[in-house]
C-alpha cells in the first residue's frame, strides 16, 4: 500500500512538471499532506497555506467577469450555485441532513440581495467605483476601483435578520472570522497568476474542515 502511495505521487509530479514546461499548461493542487509545495516552488509556482485562525485571503462571495462568447457578465446564479453547495457541505456534517426547501430558497434571496446591497448586478461595470483618493496602505488611485465583495459576515447577518432559517444562521456564526471557522470569512487577498499553485492543507487536520476548505478553494 505504501508503495502504490508513493508510486502516484511520483508519477503525478512527474507528469505535472512535464506538461508544465513541455505544453505550458496551468496546474493547481489541493494538497492535503504538504508534499507538493517544494514542487511547486521549484517550478517558480505559488503556495498558499491555508490553516485555522488565520485568515485564509479566499473569499467565497470573490465575484470575477464570466463569458458568453465574446459578452463579458457576472455570473450571479451560479455564485448562488456555489454557496449553496458549501452551506450544503457544512449542513450535512453538522445536522446530519440536506438543506430544506425553505434554506435553499432564503440562501437564493440572501445571496441575490448582498450583492445587490453592493450595487453588483450582472453588468461587469458593477464590480468598480469611481475612486479619487487615498485607499488601503496610504495608497492614491484616480479612476475605477474593484468594489469590496460581500463576505460570509454580510450574508449570515442578512440571513439571521431576516428570521426565516434560525438554525442554519446560528451555525453559520461558527464560520464568521474570530471562530475556529472563520478563516474565510474575508476579503480575498490571492491572485491567481502563476502556472502552478498550491493549497497546502496540511496544518488542517480534521477531515470535515479539509472537506470544507477544498469545496471553498474549488469554487
């Protein structure tokens, strides 16, 4: 069993430092075990540790331009897709069942109306504001500036107030940034730029907030 182990991660690194400098292809890991970042490194990639108690810089509500064709637009309803699927993950391990009909439908309402609180719509304009000013890090832009996104905080506050799934806002407050949970409760600091990252999860060590994290990430 040992050896089948080693063979695959072998024959993975292999292959993905073959492919990188032969096809030029993008790759990324979700690292479990920490033994891909000198790989990584090697190959002038990014690792990005992600532990509890630090914020991670990945921000699940992070919206980015989508495509259809040459049309450039916001894809909404498939970030509702996405947080739907994580608080669908989080449910399962925590009260052992799927999301109710009710919840499905609050996430839907709650996800649409943070967004729209920003002034986002699927217009991709709607992402940027007109800046003249001194911004983070005694830092001055003059023109369009990215919008700050909406963060778990916003949505589990909206969700609570609105009074429709009690229990599931109450266990989102688990989640939200000073908790054990709360590592992507944030705004997203990452850029993905390089030709080989790795999310290193090795300093997690239960398996549900591996499962959590690697939903997040693959989102």
């Amino acid at each position: 069993m040992v050896f089948q182990e080693v063979g695959k991660s072998v024959a993975l690194k292999t292959l993905t430092a073959r492919t990188i400098l032969t096809y030029n292809c993008n790759s990324f890991y979700i690292d479990v075990e920490g033994e891909y970042s000198k790989l990584c490194q090697m190959l002038g990639g990014k690792v990005i540790k992600i532990s509890q108690g630090k914020p991670s810089g990945i921000n699940p509500f992070e919206l980015e331009p989508d495509f259809n064709g040459k049309y450039e637009f916001l894809n909404i309803n498939e970030k509702v897709s996405d947080i739907r699927a994580l608080l669908s993950t989080i449910t399962r391990n925590y009260m052992f069942r799927t999301l109710n009909s009710n919840e499905m439908t609050e996430i839907e309402i709650v996800v649409n109306e943070i967004y729209k609180d920003k002034g986002i719509s699927d217009d991709v304009n709607s992402l940027y504001q007109e800046n003249n000013g001194k911004i983070a890090n005694n830092k001055y832009v003059v023109g369009k500036v990215k919008k700050k996104m909406p963060t778990l905080t916003d949505f589990q506050k909206k969700l609570d107030k609105r009074d429709k799934c009690p229990e599931l806002a109450e266990l989102l407050i688990l989640f939200l940034r000073g908790n054990s949970m709360g590592f992507f409760d944030c705004e997203s600091t990452i850029t993905a730029s390089t030709d080989v990252i790795c999310f290193d999860l090795s300093e997690i060590k239960d398996e549900f907030t591996k499962l959590y994290s690697s939903v997040v990430v693959l989102n």
